[in-house]
C-alpha cells in the first residue's frame, strides 16, 4: 500500500517503493550466495521410491516450494533437490519409475545431480542405472538373507565371486570416477556367514574382492562393510520408521 506525506504549504505526494517479492529479491544476489540459501531450503531426506511412483505428484507434494517458485529458480534449486536427497530403491520394479524421473530432466542432469543412493538387492545393477549415475559419491547395495540364500551366493560360509559376477553387473561399480564411499550391507545374513571352520579366512572374500577392484580401477573409494545389517523396520520412531537412525547406522 503507498504512503503519503502532506506539508502544510503544500501537498506533496511521496509514494513509497514497490516492495519487491522474494524471489525477485533472491534472484539479485549472485549466483554463489543463491546456491547457498538453496541448500539452507532444501532438507536432506531420505526418499523411497515405489513401483508406482507418480512424477507428477512427487513434483507436487515431495519437493520444496524454493524449487516452483519460478522457472529460473526451479532449474538452479532442482539440481541441489536431487543432490540433498538420498535415494533408496527397495526393489528392483522401482529403477523404472527411478529412471524415468531423471530422464525428465534436461541434458542428463537428473542422473548427474543424483549423489546418494541406497540398493536393495543386486538386481537392480543389472539395470544400467548407476551406470548413468555419474558423480555419484556414495552408494549402500544391501544384500539380503533369502536374495543371499536363493542364488546360493554363499556356501559353507564363501563368497562364490564367480556367480555374483554373473548375475549382476558389478563392474558398472568400479567405473564411477567420483564414488567417494561404498557400504555393503548384509540383512540377516548372520547364519550364513557362520558356523564353519572356512569363516575365519573366507567370509570376508565379498569386501575383500570390491577392495582389489577398485585398487586396480586405482579407485579411492572408503569400502565399510555391515555384517548382519538391521532393516529400517528395525528402527521405528512414533509407528514410523526412524530415517535418520538407519541412515546414521549406515555412515552416511
């Protein structure tokens, strides 16, 4: 609203500056300290992606208000979104719908701002996602007991190389030049990795054989390894699964 200033010789009218919004006072500042308060907005959160996920709706209701305030905005606080979040994919049907939200955006930026994410599951190696995940710095593949059991992955308490190798695509893992971290979670995988004379020697062969390979990739990469992992319904807050708890656990 304007304000006015009357004198009694005359009247005289100053009308106050428009007050500018937000955005467009933010839009001023550089683009350095704008990235800034763009990472202050955006939350580090932990998203699970589904089968079913909707890109609309998540746009919708999942992403900040910083990221929609304007097109400029949206294209310089999206990139952050996907960097401050950690992705998990608790199944292999959710690489899909995973795929298809980083193939909206633009010039591969949606795989390229993708920082952290968190596998359940060999399989979903064999879907080339990581492998357009570029700068990705830090990657959890938990394997789980039955995944384990079922492929037979390990007998008598070895790690049979051979048949992981196989069945999945882990090379696409040595080949990311940014990988900064690398957690191997094992889910109720306790009875198998116990109980016989060749576990003392051999049951750490799974991060012994992701360690050699990426020294010959000449990878720097801090490998941590979480024998008999707790799920995230192990870790509950209020009914609801305590994020922050597992994600501590995790090291990341």
């Amino acid at each position: 609203m304007s304000s006015a200033i009357v004198t009694s010789s005359r009247l005289a009218v100053e009308v106050a500056p428009p007050v500018l919004p937000m955005q467009n006072t933010l839009l001023r500042l550089p683009r350095e300290l704008r990235d800034h308060v763009y990472s202050f907005a955006i939350p580090h959160v932990v998203f699970e992606i589904s089968w079913d996920l909707n890109i609309t709706r998540l746009r919708k209701n999942h992403v900040p208000g910083i990221c929609k305030a304007s097109r400029q905005m949206r294209d310089e606080a999206w990139p952050i979104f996907l960097q401050n979040t950690v992705w998990r994919l608790p199944h292999v049907t959710c690489s899909r719908p995973m795929s298809q939200l980083l193939y909206s955006f633009p010039r591969g930026e949606g795989f390229l701002n993708i920082r952290c994410l968190i596998l359940q599951g060999l399989s979903v190696l064999n879907t080339n996602l990581v492998k357009y995940c570029k700068r990705l710095q830090t990657l959890v593949l938990v394997l789980d007991g039955p995944e384990i059991a079922c492929e037979r992955l390990v007998k008598w308490g070895v790690w049979d190389m051979d048949k992981m190798q196989k069945l999945c695509d882990l090379e696409q893992i040595f080949e990311l030049e940014m990988l900064q971290k690398c957690v191997l979670g094992l889910q109720f995988c306790a009875e198998l990795l116990k109980g016989t004379a060749e576990e003392s020697t051999d049951s750490h062969s799974l991060p012994t054989w992701f360690q050699k390979r990426f020294n010959e990739k000449k990878r720097k990469v801090h490998l941590l390894c979480m024998r008999d992992m707790k799920s995230l319904d192990m870790h509950m807050a209020g009914g609801r699964p305590d994020w922050q708890k597992w994600i501590e656990e995790l090291g990341i």
